[in-house]
C-alpha cells in the first residue's frame, strides 16, 4: 500500500499545476468536441437524403457515427498524458490502451464499411430477394477484420506473432479436418452470397423438392414448400444438386391434353383449336403457342394445348388454367363437342 501512494506521489510531484491544468483540459476538450462533432454528423444524416449524398460522403459519415465512446476516452486520455510528465511504467499502460482501443476502433471501422457497400449494392440493384446474403458475407468478413486487427495490435504491442501464426496455421489444419463439413457448408453459403443462384423469396425445385426460399444460413438454405412444411438443405449438398429456380422466369408454361370424342364430326374438330384459342385469350397475359392434334388415342384424339403465363406477383398459372378449363368446357358445350373418357366395346355372338 506504501508503495502505491508512493508512486501516486512522484507522479503528482513531477507535474506542475499549469501541467495538470492542461492535461484537464485537453482531455476535456477532446472528450466534449468529439462528441458534439458525433452529433452534429447525426442531425445532418437524418436532414439530408442519403442517396443524393456521394458515395465518399455517406461512407464518411457511416464512419464518424460508428466511432465508439472507448475510443473517444481513450484519444482525450492520451492526449492528457501527452501533456504530464509519467513514469516509463505509466507511459506503457497509456500505450497499451492506445494500441488496442485504436486497432478495435479501426476494426469496427472496417466492417461498417464492408456493411455499408453491401447495403448500398443491395439497394442500388432494388432486389431485397439478396438480403439474406448480406449476413453471410458479412459473418466471414467478420472472421478476417478482426482475426487480422488482433494480429496488428498484437505485433503493435512487441508480441511476436510469427510463432503465433505458425501455431494458428498447424491448429487450423486439424481444425479443418475435424469440421471439413461445416467448413464445406460454409464456403458453399459464400459461394451462394457471391454467385447469387437464388434469393429470399424465390421459388425452387432442388432434390425433388418444391419450395420457397426463407432463410440463407451460413450451414444450410431453409425452404418453406408448397405443402406447408419446412425444408432443411445443407449449402453444400444444394449447390451439387441440379437447382431450378423458378422464382426468376419471366413466364411459366401451361402444357396439358384435351380428349376429343372419335365420333366428332370432321367440320367440328376444326373448331377445336379456336375454342381453345378463345379460352386462352380469356386469362389476363397469357401467350397462346398451339392446339394440336398430338395422337390417335385408344378411346379418343388427344389434342395437345400450350399456353404461356407471365410471372408476376398475383398471376398463379393454376389460376389462369382453371380459366382455361372453364372457358373449354364451356366452349365444347356450345360447339357441340363431346370429351372422351375410356369406354370399351364388348361384341358378343350367338352360338
């Protein structure tokens, strides 16, 4: 305890008034106009449009508001001790603060910016269907600021960190081998947030299955399916798999049959394309391909149908079929013609 106030004493002694009275004062200072800089940036962001601001500016002002507090401390600390005159232990401490609020400052710094350029893409492409790939990006980018800016600070502090990264290297080989799975699923997660093959929201058939995106995860992509139940697909296992997105086509194609009667009169069957052709027309946007008569059937002609709906939100292409068909029915009712349906004929003679 003797020594303690000891050493509080010479550090006392060793400084003059004037030199204390500085020292108050730059700290104060710097501590008061930081922040009322901090808030001045604050109001003019809410005032001011941020897409008309240029990029430079509003990475600037992202920046400034993310400075954190311990850094403010710690710049008016420093900049207090700069004034007095303190032991080499003192002065060591000071710097050790120093180093690591510095290189935590410019780690947050650094991923603000990584934020704010994904943000800015994200919303200068207008598809909020590539949100969910920020947040992979955004966890891996995390994993190399702040691995590399504990490395500097280390180094910044007289550790030596080559030993360090050997060690780091050997021990992340046989991390690797004992989690290569995860690590699989995890550069397939980057390779999905890079490559964008699908998003949220976009329809997809993968493994047999049908579903809507919900969540891209850093292990595994979540399907919500037509059924209703959850889909759990592993990155890794989904991108070796053949994926079609459905979600992005610009038009969706109806194809079915239509059975025709075999004793529909000649003049009526030239009429079976028109009908079909009118019930298409019938559906809001939908491009009619042919009605054609594909095959001589057992028990009836087939008529093939094509018909193209676009892709756009509220335009279901069961809704427009159920048009179609309706409108067909009605249609063959009118003209006379007469669905088949299987029948079998039965001859029977007298012995």
């Amino acid at each position: 305890m003797q020594n303690i106030v000891t050493y509080f004493t010479q550090i006392v002694t060793a400084n003059s008034p004037q030199d204390w009275l500085l020292a108050a004062l730059a700290f104060v200072f710097t501590f008061t106009v930081l922040p009322l800089l901090r808030g001045f940036v604050r109001r003019t962001a809410r005032s001011q449009d941020m897409k008309a601001r240029p990029v430079v500016l509003a990475l600037m002002l992202e920046l400034i508001q993310h400075t954190s507090r311990l850094f403010r401390v710690t710049v008016a600390l420093y900049l207090a001790e700069k004034v007095l005159t303190l032991p080499s232990s003192a002065d060591r401490v000071f710097e050790m603060l120093i180093v690591l609020s510095f290189w935590f400052q410019v780690g947050l710094w650094l991923m603000t910016a990584v934020r704010f350029g994904l943000e800015r893409r994200t919303a200068a492409g207008q598809d909020r269907r590539l949100a969910g790939t920020i947040n992979i990006v955004l966890f891996v980018a995390s994993l190399v600021v702040w691995s590399v800016v504990v490395l500097v600070a280390l180094g910044n502090l007289g550790v030596n960190i080559t030993a360090l990264v050997a060690g780091l290297g050997v021990g992340g080989i046989a991390i690797a081998l004992a989690v290569q799975t995860v690590l699989s699923d995890l550069f397939a997660s980057v390779s999905i947030a890079l490559d964008k093959p699908f998003g949220l929201g976009d329809l997809l058939q993968v493994q047999g299955c049908e579903g809507t995106v919900e969540q891209i995860g850093i292990k595994s992509t979540r399907l919500r399916s037509v059924t209703g139940e959850q889909i759990s697909i592993s990155n890794a296992e989904l991108l070796k798999s053949q994926l079609r997105n459905l979600g992005r086509m610009n038009e969706r194609r109806a194809l079915f049959s239509v059975n025709v009667a075999y004793e529909t009169p000649e003049e009526k069957l030239d009429e079976v394309p028109k009908i079909v052709a009118a019930a298409v027309a019938k559906a809001q946007g939908t491009r009619y391909v042919h009605c054609m008569l594909k095959e001589l059937g057992q028990f009836a002609l087939v008529y093939e149908v094509v018909f193209f709906v676009p892709h756009l939100a509220g335009n279901e292409l069961t809704a427009s079929l159920e048009i179609v068909n309706r409108a067909i029915v009605r249609g063959f009712s009118q003209a006379g013609i007469k669905f088949a349906y299987p029948t079998r004929t039965l001859h029977m003679s007298q012995l």
